[in-house]
C-alpha cells in the first residue's frame, strides 16, 4: 500500500488523469490525499469532484472549495475566471457539494500533518487538528450558512485562545486555507502572494517563524504556487502551478519520492497565485 498526497489541482482534470499513470495507482491497495483546492479556474472542476466523490478519496478543503461552497449558497460573487458554473448547475450539485462540505479542514497520514496552506506559529498539529475539527463540525451542521455568510474577512489577524463564535472560526480557516506570511507573532498578512524570498515589511513565510510549535513535524501543503517544490525535514510545499503551466506533483508518504507530470496549464501561461 502506497499513500500520495498531490498537490493543488483547481479543475485541472487531465493532469489528475495523468498522474494517476505515473504513479501506478491501485484504488484497491493504493490511497490519494488532495491538499486543497481541488476546483476552480481550470478545465474541468465538474470531473475532478466527481471523481473524488466516486472513487472515495481522500481529500482537504482549500480557499476555492470554501468559495464555490459560499458562492452555491449566494454569499459570494463569482470571480472573473471563476470555472464553477458546471458544477453549479449539474444534475448532481447537491451530492457534490454535500461532498465538498464534509471534507475535512486538516488531517493527518502516514505521520504528516496534512493542511492546505499553512498553521500559525501557536498551533502544534495536534492543536491544529483539534481547532479544523471546530470548523469542520460546523460546515457539517444544519447551520453550516450561518458560517458560509460570515467567513470571509481578514479580522482577526491574530490568534487568542479566547476567540469565540465566528471570528475564531474564521481565523482557524483563514490560517489552513489562505495563510502564506505572518509576522514572528503570528498576524497573518494577506495580500503578499509572490516569491517568499521577497516577504512583505515584518513578515516571513508562515514556516519560518521562530520558535512555531508545528516546528519538527512533518507538515505537508499547497496553496502556494510561487513557493514551488519545497522538501524539507518538516515542511513539504507541493503546488507547483499545475493551472499556470507548472507541473502537478505527488508525494509518496511513506518514502517522500516525488512523482510530478507536466501541465499545459490556462492559456499556457505561468502566473503565479
């Protein structure tokens, strides 16, 4: 039995089909871990979740799954280039986005922590999985909308054990679905998307900050496509572009060998998000 974790995929079903060859995939002995973002802005969103659906995969939520999840409700608007109205309008909406919803924030496998972007320095993974188990009973409630049409804004920055109600459930998503810089206190900066060679005033990338809890666990994300492939003793960085025209990349768990298949990406071109 082998156990993968593939990197942010966003639609783009083809380069999914692909690295199933590559790596030989059994479903019957084998297991599949997606970090997130499993839709939006590329080809075929619509095959992706239906997929994952049918064939029982393991998967984590990301930012563009929460989106399409508050844009089905009416809490969001659709962004230019959004490629969700497939699903929004398919016959099996409601499965699939039942599906979606009840996927896990954060998980662990294999003895990785599994995340979509990243923790803040006061979460050790045991503590992260404890705070993703808070969201994830939530959106799996009968008032999951309630959440839905109070999750998006940037307050607060900062984590405190006494956060309550919505803005600590907000922080706990923004951090495993949005995080890429903080500062060494761990207040999270949003706007910085680029190159972490090039942090904004104050910030550094969320696993270099001194002294994090999650420090010396292996830690396994996406979300971060300029980031590229990063293999580290505790810090395994696995979204490289596949939509921009990167490659889709894998990692086998039990042994950190990367498989990675090469993406004709949107319209061909590299940019970065």
């Amino acid at each position: 039995m082998s156990t993968y974790a593939i990197g942010d995929l966003q639609g783009c079903f083809d380069a999914l089909q692909q690295m199933l060859v590559r790596i030989a995939f059994d479903p019957a002995v084998d297991q599949i871990y997606l970090l997130g973002d499993l839709v939006n802005r590329g080809a075929d969103s619509l095959a992706v979740l239906r997929w994952a659906r049918e064939h029982d995969i393991k998967a984590i939520l990301g930012n563009h799954d929460l989106h399409l999840l508050a844009v089905s409700e009416g809490y969001a608007t659709p962004h230019v280039g959004d490629t969700l109205q497939g699903i929004l309008t398919a016959p099996d909406r409601v499965e699939l986005l039942n599906w979606l919803r009840h996927l896990p924030l954060a998980t662990s496998a294999a003895g990785f922590l599994l995340v979509h972007a990243g923790l803040l320095p006061q979460w050790s993974p045991d503590k992260a999985l404890a705070l993703a188990a808070e969201v994830e009973a939530v959106l799996r409630g009968p008032d999951y909308r309630d959440f839905l049409r109070e999750m998006y804004g940037n307050k607060p920055a900062s984590w405190h054990d006494e956060l309550k109600g919505v803005e600590r459930l907000r922080i706990i998503t923004n951090a495993m679905t949005r995080l890429r810089f903080c500062t060494p206190e761990g207040e999270m900066e949003f706007k910085t998307k680029g190159d972490p060679a090039h942090p904004p005033a104050g910030c550094l990338p969320w696993f270099q900050v001194p002294d994090r809890q999650s420090a010396g666990s292996p830690i396994v994300f996406g979300h971060w496509s300029a980031l590229g492939l990063r293999v580290e003793s505790d810090c395994i960085a696995l979204d490289t572009g596949c939509l921009w025209g990167g490659q889709l990349t894998a990692l086998r768990l039990e042994d950190r060998q990367v498989f990675q298949v090469e993406c004709a990406g949107q319209a061909g071109t590299k940019q970065w998000q």
